[in-house]
C-alpha cells in the first residue's frame, strides 16, 4: 500500500535530521530556533506516519534506533539533493524568487509594511509576499513563517532580529474633544481627562504611556473607562471619533494631524520611543529571499528617519485660549 505523500512535512523532516546528528532535541532546537517541543512534535507526528521508533530515549540522551538510523541516511542524502538543486536554480535566477511568508502587527502592517509592498514587488517581481495581519505570537517552524516583525527588544538567542526603527510616541486627540475637555498643559492634567487603553494580548495588562519629563522617563499608568485588546487600531479609531487622548505612534498619526482631524498635545513631555524589528530563525539567513525582504525593510525605514510629523502647535495654541480646563 502506496503511503500519503501529502503528510510529509519537509520541515519536520528537517528537525529530525538536525536533531540525529546532535543528538539532543533542545540542541536541535536552540540551532534551527524553535522549541524543543516543536522538535518533539514533529519526530512524534513522523513516528506514528511510519508506525516506527526513530529514538531510542533516556532522561539524558537521544539515541538512533537501527530504523531511525536507516530513516536518517536516506532523509540526509534527499535534503542534500534538494539543497544542490535549488542552489544551482538560484544561481540562474536573475532575481530572488518564492514565497515570502511573513507575521506582522496590525500597526506595522497597515501604516508601514503593505504601504512599501507596492515598491518592493517592483524591484522583486519573482517574489510571492504572504503576509499574515495580527498581534499573536507565531512557531516559524511549525507554521512555516520566514520573518516576523515584532514590537521591543529580541532576547530569544535562536532568533536573528535587525532593528527597523525606534518609532516616536506622541499623545493626540481630536479638536471637538479638546474643544470640549480642554488641553492638558502636565501629566497630572491627564487624571481629569478620558485616556483610552490598550490591552497587551500577552500579559493582559494595559500598555502605559511613556513620556520625558525634565530628562526623566516617566511611565504613566492609569485606569480608563474604554479599554482596547488585540488590536490597537481600535483605540486610534475611537480617538478620532473624539472618545479622548491616545497615545499612539506618528507614523500612525501623521496623516491625520495633516488632515487637521488629530492634534498632538503635551509636546514638552515627547520624545520617548518603542523599537520594531525583524525576526527570523538563525538558518534563514542564506535564503535570497528572506534577504531581499529584510534588507529592503531596513533601508526604507533607515531612509524614513529624518521625516518629521507635522505638528500642530498653533491649533494647540488657540485652543488652549478659548478653552477651559475641566
């Protein structure tokens, strides 16, 4: 009887082989960034296709048993050939091709990665670009992802990360509510006045705002009667219904403060920053088109550093002589 050939997964085939020559699951893992559960799982989904024990396992050590062994010959000598093969198909390619498989938040989605695609699809055409819009955390492997971009700081050593940029904070609102509420002059100002929060999907606790004060990092933290989760663009929308202050990025923001529909207030207290960047597990770096994608990214973003966002001080000005502070 014929096997499916529909239930082999190159990438667990992978973690297999890795895992045999290491001899060590968690070894495997921490060389091709994922999770030693990952690595598990996908020896255990193997095992159960052939109806075979690949390892022989103890609480110390992994061991081949003789039909993992022999398993392990033919998958090592089939994944040479296909490695040969599409090296000699690369090096005919004039450019980069394949799919780009991608994770990205929904603010970094919408306002800078789909805004650049149109130019990257121009310098790379033979580049299929599969981008996956949301604010959850995702197995590269597992759900064969090449890149991610991520909000903060990478500290996970099996993964690559390349900074795109420190994205400025700023507070806005919109002038009818500013009208009505007044314009905050401090922080403490901000107690009188609707702050809207966003909920972190990973902890379940509100993100604070960030602020200089003096030289002094201050991080604001306070309790809000509307609370975002998820998705953030939920708060910017209800901010420009004019539901209160947000603080939010500026190359969110940008286009309504042209448009006059947003207005940043508490400019003496700007300045602080939150970095994005760009993941990808260790053995990605030779791919062409992982490369493509990365460097393109990172120069387009180096590129954007000197544009500022157009401020609108003298709205603020005004407002804050016709308006009273509640």
């Amino acid at each position: 009887m014929s096997r499916d050939s529909s239930a082999i997964q190159l990438g667990s085939i992978q973690l297999f082989c890795k895992a045999a020559e290491l001899e060590s699951f968690t070894s495997a893992a921490e060389s091709l960034g994922v999770t030693p559960a990952a690595v598990s799982r996908s020896v255990r989904r193997i095992e159960e296709r052939l109806g075979v024990r690949l390892f022989a396992r103890t609480t110390r050590q992994i061991r081949l048993t003789s039909g993992g062994r022999l398993y392990y010959e033919k998958c090592r000598e089939a994944l040479t050939q296909i490695e040969e093969a599409e090296n000699a198909i690369s090096s005919q390619q004039e450019s980069p091709s394949g799919i780009v498989r991608i994770s990205v938040p929904t603010t970094y989605g919408h306002h800078r990665v789909l805004p650049l695609l149109p130019k990257f699809r121009v310098l790379y055409p033979k580049i299929i670009v599969e981008i996956n819009i949301s604010n959850r955390n995702i197995d590269f492997v597992e759900e064969g992802y090449d890149l991610a971009i991520r909000l903060g700081t990478q500290t996970d050593s099996r993964l690559v990360a390349r900074k795109l940029e420190d994205a400025t904070l700023g507070v806005f609102a919109t002038p009818d509510y500013l009208k009505r509420r007044g314009v905050p002059q401090n922080l403490e100002d901000l107690t009188q006045h609707e702050c809207i929060q966003f909920v972190l999907p990973s902890t379940g606790k509100a993100m604070p705002w960030i602020f200089n004060n003096d030289g002094v990092k201050v991080d604001f933290s306070f309790d809000s009667h509307v609370r975002c989760s998820e998705d953030v663009l939920g708060c910017v929308t209800y901010a420009r219904a004019g539901g209160g202050l947000f603080q939010i990025y500026h190359f969110i923001a940008e286009e309504n403060t042209k448009k006059g529909e947003l207005i940043e207030i508490l400019l003496p207290f700007g300045g602080r920053s939150r970095a994005f960047s760009i993941l990808y597990p260790q053995n990605r770096h030779q791919s062409t088109k992982v490369r493509a994608f990365v460097d393109f990214m990172v120069d387009e973003l180096a590129n954007r550093k000197n544009i500022s966002v157009e401020r609108e001080v003298p709205v603020v000005a005004k407002l804050k002589g016709n308006a009273a502070r509640k």
